[in-house]
C-alpha cells in the first residue's frame, strides 16, 4: 500500500512539475530554421557548394526550383539532411 501512495505522489508531483512546462510548449513554435541555422546555412553553402562549379546566385532561381537543386545537390555535398534544411532556409531568406 505504501508502495502505491508513494507511486500516487510522485506521479502527482511529476505531473505538477510537467504543467508549466506543456503550457510553454503550446506557444507556436516556427517550422523554419533559426537565425544561428540559417547563419550555419550559409557558411555551409559557401564552403560547400562552390567546390565544383561556380557559388550559385541564390536569386538566380524561384524557391521552388531550390527545393529541386537542393534534393540533387545536398547529396553531392554530403550534407545531413538538417545541413540541407539549413541551407535551403539561408538561400531563401537571401532572396526576401
Ligand atoms: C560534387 C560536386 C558538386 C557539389 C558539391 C555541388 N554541386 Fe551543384 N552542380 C554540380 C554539377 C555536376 C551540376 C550540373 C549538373 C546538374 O545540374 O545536376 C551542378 C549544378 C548546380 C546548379 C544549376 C542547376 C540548374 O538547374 O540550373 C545549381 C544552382 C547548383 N548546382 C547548386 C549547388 C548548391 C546549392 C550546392 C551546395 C549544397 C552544390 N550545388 C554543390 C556539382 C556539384
């Protein structure tokens, strides 16, 4: 029975304690990249994608045709899929 009582509390307390918490999560959290990821984003792509051709204009093409480039070349650039995201975001907030 103690077993069950201290059980009881300590879920009560974690509960009490997740509240605060999973009230801060409901505020809309942005699906694009951060500042410090779209910054990392673009010392990626420069690093990365002028090693053999020239460093594209990010201007030069819509987004939609980056979404495009970027699924052939993130590849060629061996980037993870979060590099990739990143640079996505970096070359489309160039073009704003
Ligand atoms: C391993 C070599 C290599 C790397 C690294 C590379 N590219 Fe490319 N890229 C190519 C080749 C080869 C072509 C031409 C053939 C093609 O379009 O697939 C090309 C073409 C392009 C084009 C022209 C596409 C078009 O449709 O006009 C763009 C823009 C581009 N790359 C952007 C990038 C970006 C951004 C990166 C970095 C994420 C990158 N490349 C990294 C080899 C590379």
């Amino acid at each position: 029975m103690k077993k069950i009582i201290a059980a009881a509390s300590f879920a009560a307390v974690l509960l009490a304690s997740c509240t605060p918490k999973a009230s801060t999560a409901t505020t809309p959290v942005a699906s694009t990249s951060t500042a410090e990821e779209i910054a990392q984003g673009k010392t990626i792509f420069e690093n990365s994608c002028g090693r053999c051709h020239k460093l594209p204009d990010p201007t030069s093409h819509t987004s939609v045709q980056w979404v495009g480039i970027m699924n052939r070349m993130a590849p060629k650039a061996k980037l993870s899929d979060e590099q990739h995201q990143w640079v996505y975001d970096y070359i489309v907030s160039v073009k704003k």
